[in-house]
C-alpha cells in the first residue's frame, strides 16, 4: 500500500483529499507546514501533496526536505507561473484548483506508477528509466466496458509508445483528460512531467506568455522572465485541452513549435529548442472550423496525425450502470456510509436517461442522489433527472459541425422552462449588456461552468 502526506492547511481541502485518498486505498498521513510535516519519516512516503502557499516555509521546501519523494504541488490559477517554477525546482507534476476527484486520483496514479516503473528499470534487462510500463493499461485510469471504449483503449495502447501527436476529440465530460494521461503514462516520457493546460480557462491576453514565457520587460506588469507551460514540458507531454478556443496568434505560434520543435518567448529574439510530446483535446468540430476560418488549416492537419474520439455516454450505455457503481462507492466513502445501492427503478431511470453532459453528468447526479438519499437505497426521486430522458437525444451541435444554436425543445413546450431553457434564455437575452462575470454571477455558477454550458448548449460567446 502507497504511503501518501498530504501538506495543507486549509481544513476542508485537507480532509477532503484525505478521505478521497483513504477510499481509493491509500495510506494517508497530514500536517498543516512544512516544519509539522518534519515530524513525519519523509523518506516513508511514496508521495507528497502540498500546497503552494503554506504558513511559514512555502509547500516547494518539501522538494528539499523530501528529496527522495516525489512532490505534487496544488496551486489556483493565480499562482499557475509559480507551479511551473516550482517544477524546475524539481516538483514531478502541479493540479490547479479546483480540481475533481478524478483529476486528482488520477495525477497521484500517474506519479506513483513512473515511481515504480524507475525503481523497477535496473531489475529488467534491457529497460531503462523512463521506458513505457508494460503492466500498464489505459483500463486502470478510465473505466469502460463497452465495445467503443475497447476500441479506444486498443487505440491508446498503440499510439502512447510513439512520439505522434494526438488529438482526442469528444463532446464535454466523457474524459478527454483521463484519455491524455493515459497517453502521457504508457509512453516513454512516463518519468517527464505532463503539462495540462485549458486554453480556454487562460484569458485571450495571457494566452501566449502562458504557453511560450516571456522576458523581462516584454510588456506592461512583466517584472522577471517566465518560463512557458511548453518550455516546462520539454520531455515531457503538453495536453492542450480545448484547443478550438486558442487565439490566431497562439495557433501561429504553435504551429512553429509542431514543424520544428522550437519557441520563442514573448519579447526574445532568440528561439530555443524543446523536445515535447503534444497531445490536443477539443469537442468542437476543427475541420468545420477551419473552413469558417476559426481555426488555420495547416495546425488542423499538424495536430490530426493521430485521432482518438471518445464516444459520449448514449454510445455506451453498458458502461452506465458500472461508471454509477465506482461513483456510489466513492460516495459511500466521503459519507461515510458503509454501503450506497440503486433500486431497480434508479437503474431503469440511468439506463434512459439521454446524458448530454456525459460521464461528468452522471458522477454529478449519483453526488447529488447521495447526499439527498434518506436510506441507503438511491431511488429516481431523488435523482431527479429530465422527464424526457426517453426522448432521442439531439447531438451536441458543435461536435457534429454545426454551427447553428440547437433547438432541443418544441414550440409549443417553452411555457414550461427546463433549467437548461432557462439558461439560454437568460444568456442570449442579457449577453449584449452583460459581461461574461454579471452573466455567471447572476446565474450563480462559475465563470468557468458559464463558459462549459455556452459549449454544451451551442451558445458561442460574442466576441467584443
């Protein structure tokens, strides 16, 4: 059993990934400061977690404190260039918050198995450190029993040893990340870091210093050089997630990068070499894009030398049941319940419903079923999903191509408002006079989630 220290002192993030950790089968052991943590055996550990900003000594001391440990650093977006300096400092990887259960589960799989897959390299003839795992499997990250994801899963295992680029495409929530990491862990680049970056989360202004750096003085608030997500996966991989939101100047300067594995950073003239492997994610239809000139021709064919599509949730519907399984077991868990089921009528109600938010969708249903359970037994009350669970499912529109926003009710049924109508309603009646901050304050959701519905719905954002 993996020993793990978790270095926090927010109370609630600290218990939370401690139970998570504990229910995945995990040793766990906590402190609130680099000098509390001290009081542990560092070397006893398999892995620390730690977050940036701590009382006292900063969360990158335990790469000194804990050098024989590999350390993971949690960070907001607000400290995202810090994350990435604290990975030259020799963190192995960093999970911005706020990050879901899988995200994290996932990125402590990922370093435990490069871990061992190092310790284990001298014993095997003919291997060395940073080989691809044999015993690995894209199986142990992501769950799917259906043949689609077979299919996907023979796929990974074939294209991860090699150096191509991939671009994995599929609508929102069906684990386009999960896929990426899975990619990253069975290559040869397994010990690197793998960089995952939202181009779509980064505000337009920010995009290229983000991903190429910039020098000092480069422009207004540019204090000190930065180094760029790319420059900081050099051996490693770079996940782009939602690559259709990049800017025409990224696109350009990406391009540069894909044709002769070079950057520039913002405001040098002198252009660096960089080895890294990169893996692009979008749910949008790219070749419809780049006739409409959204997206340059010349990257489409750069990043579509190998493509993987992860099919949504209605195009397995094996999976449904098992994927609400492992989610009640978590459940159970961070409840602390010693058993969470669904009665025959719940299972009735998953296997319908049409699921347009995929994977995320049903892990967001069987949460919200959990807490408002009074028993033990999840009932369809209180999972309470669309009465038109059996009606066709409309495709998401922007995946299919089309450009047009979706109408997904009939005329004659607008007097009586789904959330989701009401969502677009709100967004295309206030969206002119509103900023996209009033819009998600008003709603009470994230921008973020404003910006993942917008997707979701077909309601492209206006660009001022």
């Amino acid at each position: 059993m993996s020993r793990i220290l978790i270095v926090e002192d927010e109370d609630i993030i600290r218990s939370a990934v401690r139970k998570l950790l504990q229910h995945a089968g995990y040793e766990v052991a906590d402190a609130v400061s680099v000098e509390e943590a001290e009081t542990h055996d560092l070397d006893s550990f398999d892995l620390v977690i730690t977050d940036l900003r701590l009382p006292g000594a900063a969360g990158t001391e335990m790469i000194n404190r804990a050098p024989n440990t590999p350390v993971l650093i949690m960070t907001s977006y607000a400290s995202l260039r810090s994350a990435v300096d604290s990975m030259k400092m020799g963190a192995v990887d960093y999970i911005a918050k706020p990050f879901d259960h899988d995200e994290m589960l996932a990125a402590v799989e990922s370093i435990l198995a490069r871990k061992t897959a190092v310790s284990q390299a001298p014993a095997e003839t003919g291997n060395v450190a940073g080989s691809p795992k044999t015993d690995s499997d894209p199986a142990e990250i992501m769950f799917g029993q259906a043949e689609a994801m077979q299919k996907v899963f023979t796929l990974i295992r074939k294209v991860a040893p090699t150096g191509t680029t991939v671009l994995i495409q599929g609508e929102s929530g069906t684990g386009k990340e999960l896929a990426a990491r899975a990619l990253h862990l069975l290559s040869p680049r397994a010990s690197k870091p793998l960089i995952s970056v939202n181009c779509a989360a980064i505000p337009e202004s920010l995009i290229e210093s983000e991903l190429f750096g910039h020098e000092k003085g480069a422009f207004t608030g540019a204090v000190s050089a930065r180094t760029g997500l790319i420059e900081a996966a050099d051996g490693g991989s770079l996940f782009l997630d939602e690559i259709g939101e990049l800017p025409a100047e990224a696109q350009a300067r990406l391009l540069r990068v894909l044709q002769e594995n070079e950057i520039r950073r913002v405001g040098s003239t002198q252009s660096q070499t960089v080895d890294v492997r990169m893996i692009a994610a979008t749910h949008r239809n790219l070749k419809a894009m780049t006739r409409t000139g959204d997206f340059r021709e010349d990257l489409y064919y750069r990043l579509n030398v190998m493509q993987i599509r992860i099919p949504p949730l209605r195009e397995r519907r094996a999976d449904i049941l098992g994927l609400a399984s492992r989610f009640l077991k978590r459940q159970a868990g961070k409840l602390g319940r010693a058993e969470l089921s669904l009665s025959p009528e719940a299972m009735q109600a998953l296997e319908r419903y049409r699921w347009p938010g995929n994977v995320r969708e049903l892990e967001n249903a069987i949460e919200r079923a959990s807490i408002l359970a009074d028993g033990d037994v999840i009932t369809p009350t209180v999972l309470d999903l669309d009465s038109e669970a059996d009606d066709d499912y409309i495709p998401e529109t922007l995946v299919e191509g089309n450009h047009e926003q979706t109408q997904t009710r009939d005329a004659d049924s607008t007097n009586d408002l789904s959330l989701e109508d009401y969502f677009q309603h709100f967004v295309l009646e206030n969206q002119d006079r509103m900023s996209e901050t009033e819009l998600a304050q008003k709603l009470g959701i994230s921008r973020k989630s404003l910006w993942e519905r917008r997707q979701r719905l077909g309601i492209p954002r206006k660009k001022s």
